[in-house]
C-alpha cells in the first residue's frame, strides 16, 4: 500500500485505472477497481470491499469502544485499518483534503483506496 496525500481546490476524482469519475461535489459513484472509500466526516467506510472488509474486522471487532481523543484529528479505527494493510499490494491510498472555495473557508478529507492490479474485463 502506499499513500498519497493531495490538498485540492476541488473534489474531483477520476480513478487512474477505470478512468471512472469517482468523486465530484455532485456525486459519488465507486470505480470497480475501488477497495474502500473512508470519509472522515462519516466516520465509517462507504465502499469496502469484502478481502479488505475482513481485516477492517480484524483490528476493528464489532462491539469495540474507541477511547475518545479530541486532540486526534484522525479516527483510531483508521489508523489500525491503515496500519493493516500496508503490505497490501498494489493499493494505492489517496488521501484528499479538499476545500470547499464557494461556501467558505470548510474543507473534508476523503480516504480512497485504488486496486492499481484491477484489470478491465
């Protein structure tokens, strides 16, 4: 897995292997070669798919409480899911801070997962 980090003015996304448009502020639709999709405003995963789905069970049993942390910007779930699946292969990470220029100085961050072996069929 390796993470990519981009701070955008816009929230559009395009999936580099579909060509799938993924995100934009009208819509989101996942590309099939998307394995998760973690917004950290909702605090929960939109799309996973289910190879990942395991392990996110894994290091986040059901029935767990997180410790609140409000000096942490970052869910712990997340972290742990992240820490899990490092030597995944073949992932790449996005993670976009985007800002929301035409309502004001707001910005939401997105984690997108991209299976960059996903083959077209």
């Amino acid at each position: 897995m390796n993470l990519l980090k981009l701070y955008l003015n816009h929230d559009n996304l395009f999936c580099p292997v579909t060509g799938h448009h993924i995100l934009s502020s009208h819509h989101f639709e996942p590309s099939p070669a998307t394995k998760f999709v973690y917004p950290l405003e909702g605090d929960d995963f939109e799309v996973i798919s289910d190879d990942l789905k395991i392990i996110e069970e894994k290091v986040n049993p059901e029935g767990w409480e997180e410790e609140a942390d409000d000096d942490d910007d970052y869910p712990k779930r997340l972290i742990r899911f992240l820490k899990a699946i490092k030597d995944v292969p073949n992932l790449i990470v996005f993670c976009i801070t985007t800002s929301g220029m035409s309502c004001g100085p707001t910005s939401s961050t997105v984690y997108v997962g991209i299976d960059m072996n996903y083959q077209l069929r």
